[in-house]
C-alpha cells in the first residue's frame, strides 16, 4: 500500500530543505572575483540590506575572527568579511610586497565587487591601520570607521621597532599575551590555532607593513568621518586630543575585563555598541 500522505510531506520536506539550503547559500556567497593585480582576495557577503559592513581582522588572523558580529547584522545590513592578501584563503603577495596600501586595496577591490558605495569598516589591531590607510586612499567611500583595539592615530609609532624575530616560540608568546583570565579555554586555543596557522611569511610581512617608516608621511593628514575607537579593558586610553587632531571627529570607550580579541569575549556587548555607531553615527 502506498502512503500518499508521507511521500507528500516527504516531498514537501524535501523542497524545505532545498530552499533553507538556497537560501543559506545566497546569503552566504563568497566574493571570488575581487582581486588586486594577480592576487585573488577571498570575501564573503552575507545579509541584503542597503547599507554595508565591511570587517577587517588583524594581524595574522582571518575572517573567521567576526563570527559572533556577522548573525547579528545580517538581517539590517549586507554584511563582508574579508581575508587580507596573505591571510586566511587569499593570496599571498612576494615577501617584499606587503603593505598598508596593498591591504587598503584589497578592501577597494572588495567593495567594488560588492557594488556598494559608502561603507562603514570595522577594524580590529593591525585591521584599525588598514581602515585607517582606506580611508585617506579612499575617502570618499567612507561612511563610518570602528577601531578595535587598535590605532587610527600611527604617529606615536614613529620610532616603534616592530614585534622582532618572529619564531614560531616567539609568536606564540605574544598571542597569549593578548589573553586576559576571562579568555575562555576555547577561545584561547581558537585564536592560538588561526593566528599560528597563518605563514611565517605573513607574519613577517604583515608586521613590516603594520610598523613601516612609510606609514608616518601622512601620520598627520585628517580623516573626516566618524570613527569610534574600542579598547580592551587592560589597555590605557590615547590622548584624545592628539587623536582629534588626525580624526576630529572621534570618540573612545573601553570595555572592562577584555583582553585583545574584545570583540569574540563579549560579543554582545561589542555588537550593541557597533549597533549604536551604525545606527547614530554612520554618514552613508
């Protein structure tokens, strides 16, 4: 005997789950055909509002560092991570070829294949100095920058000799050091694995880009948009009058407790305090 009832809600199962499944897969699509010069940068979009997000992770880390932010986000904006060249699933460029504008461009080249014209970026350490970079090259794109414990000010770098001899020892040193005793177990070895995993090469070059003499011959030049800086709770504030002079229209706030990676320890109070810059502050 044949149940028609069952093959009719096997049926109807079926087109459930192929719909979640194509829904899941256009809200999650991965920005392939971005590129800077012979290097493909890797990107993924999720989320279809009319205003976009674009998060940048720092130094020796991925897209993977904004989990907790992109759900939050997707269903009121279109919401991009991106690996830098050298990071994650993009690209690396030779050892001579990273840079602040290399990384800058990559951004461009990603907003671009998106197809959207202001757009508020979000930057966590290193990823702060390549918004920062962004937004002189490209002002006019624009709508909003959000620094996560790390610089939008570069000048007290001036004479910074850099993170020195990189090892494999060396780094997994510093990592740890990024940790507070509320950094969970799981948290801990999430971020020790992604910022480990990423080349030697990278680790290099990236930190030479981050640090580079470079950088300081528009130290001074002044980026008109809005910008909020977010510090861990262990780091002491800047000055906000000298941080004024470069981004006059700046504000700062600390998050007790935190240690480096603020934005995956507490991410719903970082989400709440973006949330709020978006909402109150973003000039799209």
């Amino acid at each position: 005997m044949r149940d028609e009832g069952g093959q009719s809600n096997g049926r109807k199962g079926m087109l459930r789950l192929a719909f979640a499944v194509g829904l899941s897969l256009a809200l999650a699509t991965p920005a392939a055909a971005a590129s800077v010069g012979d290097l493909d940068i890797h990107s993924t979009v999720q989320g279809s509002g009319p205003k976009t997000v674009i998060f940048v992770h720092g130094w020796t880390c991925d897209e993977s560092s904004w989990d907790g932010q992109v759900p939050a986000f997707t269903s009121d904006y279109r919401v991009v991570t991106i690996d830098l060249p050298g990071h994650g699933e993009s690209e690396a460029p030779g050892a001579d070829g990273f840079s602040m504008d290399l990384f800058a461009k990559a951004v461009e080249a990603v907003r671009q294949e998106v197809g959207a014209d202001k757009v508020v970026l979000v930057g966590h350490s290193m990823g702060a100095v390549v918004i920062r970079e962004y937004a002189l090259d490209y002002p006019e794109h624009v709508a909003g920058l959000v620094a996560v414990d790390g610089p939008l000010d570069v000048r007290p770098f001036k004479d910074f000799p850099g993170f020195g001899p990189l090892t494999p020892e060396s780094r997994k040193t510093m990592v740890e050091s990024m940790f507070v005793p509320a950094t969970t177990p799981a948290l801990r070895e999430q971020i020790l694995a992604m910022m480990l995993g990423a080349s030697e090469g990278t680790a290099v070059g990236a930190s030479a880009a981050m640090f580079s003499p470079a950088l300081q011959a528009q130290a001074s030049d002044t980026i008109a948009a809005p910008a909020l800086s977010v510090w861990a709770g262990s780091n002491a504030f800047p000055n906000p009058e000298a941080t004024k002079e470069v981004v006059p229209n700046w504000t700062q706030e600390k998050f007790a407790g935190t240690g480096h990676f603020l934005m995956m320890e507490d991410p719903a109070k970082f989400n709440a305090t973006l949330r709020s810059f978006l909402e109150q502050r973003a000039r799209y």
